[in-house]
C-alpha cells in the first residue's frame, strides 16, 4: 500500500527493544518520530 505525501499513515504495531508493542493510533494527536537501525540487533 503505498502512502502518497500528506496523507495519514496506516495503523501499525511494532514491538519496541524491550519487547513492548507499540499501536500508532494510541498516538494519536501527538508527534511520532520513528527511527530504524538496518543491522540493529542482527550481530551483522
């Protein structure tokens, strides 16, 4: 599904580096930054 400039992004979930979930539409309302690491946790 791609997501043209200006739109709203699609509800996701993603689980943090403790293992906590995180839903973006419990963010709401508020900025969300979201930042990957490519290799991160890979031992590569």
């Amino acid at each position: 599904m791609a997501v043209e400039i200006g739109q709203a992004a699609p509800d996701f979930t993603l689980m943090d580096g403790d293992r906590k979930e995180h839903t973006l539409s419990d963010y709401r309302g508020q900025t969300v930054v979201l930042a990957w690491y490519v290799l991160a946790f890979t031992g590569g």
